[in-house]
C-alpha cells in the first residue's frame, strides 16, 4: 500500500501545481528567480501545517479513524469539485498572497489529503510522503511558471489528474479503513 500512497503523492504534487491559485500567482511574476521563490516558500508553507497534523496523528492513533474520515470527506469534496467544475479552497484570507501565507492557510482538500495519507504510514513514512510532496510540487511550481510563458497550459489537465486522484484515494482510504 505504501507504494499506492507513494504514487498518489507525487500526482498530487505535479496536479497541484496547475491549480488557478498558483497560475494566476506565477502570471504576476516576472523572473526565475520569483519562480524558484515562490514555489519554495509554498512549499513551506505546507510544511508548516502539514508536518505537527502527521505528527500529533501518529502520536495518537485513536485518531487515525478520524483522519480517515477528514481524508475521505475531502476526497469526496475534490472529485464533487472537479466533476462540476468548482474549486473548493478553504483560505484564512484571499489577500494574503505570499508564498508561505498562501502554502499555509490555502487548504484545499488536495493538501489535506496528502496530510491524512502521510498519518497513515507512520511518523518517519508519513513525514518523507510531505517532505517529497514539497519537493515536487515546490520544483513543479517552478517549471510552471518558467514554461508559462512559452505553453498555453490546458485547463482540463488539473481536472482530469484530480478526479483520477480523488477515486484512487476514496479507494485507498476505505481498504484502510475496511483493514484490507
């Protein structure tokens, strides 16, 4: 199963990058360097939320039934959104825009996923699942704002990888819980 986790990250990881948040973000920038800052400090950001829930969940696994059902409601609530074609994003603030604020407080369910899967392997497991979803998705962010200037990014493309996302997670989160 860890292998299923595994690929599911890194999907989670290059898709989130695609998200009309971190578009619109990039298109304000103008250098690499802007590129390279902003997908860092997003990365951080997430960190700094996600890395004390996938602690404090493994420290307590009582809680693991709980952050199944977290998991599984906003699987359910990503593939409800790609399907009618609404972003659900749960921000503290829309005007807060820097990297960090945006990685921290932008929780869309994408995020709280990762968080609840990475609970579900163990401390050490659980903390390299966020450590790699940082790396990825903070480089992906990179290349997309590096590329936007010379692609026209397709739309559909984070719809498609999220629905298939979602099912694979509602999928996994139930043979959790089922203990198959």
């Amino acid at each position: 199963m860890p292998l299923i986790v595994f690929v599911v990250i890194l999907a989670l990881a290059i898709s989130h990058a695609f998200e009309p948040d971190h578009i619109v973000t990039l298109r304000l920038m103008k250098t690499r360097r802007d590129y390279a800052v902003f997908g860092l400090s997003h990365g951080i950001g997430f960190a700094l939320i996600a890395l004390p829930l996938v602690i404090i969940l493994s420290i307590i696994p009582e809680l693991e039934l709980i952050g199944d059902l977290i998991g599984l409601g906003f699987s359910v609530v990503l593939l409800y959104g790609e399907i009618v074609g609404k972003e659900f994003e749960f921000n503290v603030s829309k005007s807060l825009g820097s990297g960090i604020l945006q990685g921290a407080f932008a929780i869309t369910p994408s995020k709280l996923v990762v968080a609840v899967l990475a609970s579900e392997v163990g401390l050490l497991l659980g903390l390299t699942y966020i450590v790699l979803f940082v790396i990825v998705s903070s480089l992906t962010i990179f290349l997309v704002g590096f590329l936007l200037s010379y692609i026209n990014v397709k739309k559909d493309l984070s719809r498609i990888i999220n629905i298939c996302i979602a099912l694979v997670t509602i999928i996994y989160i139930l043979l959790s819980i089922l203990k198959i």
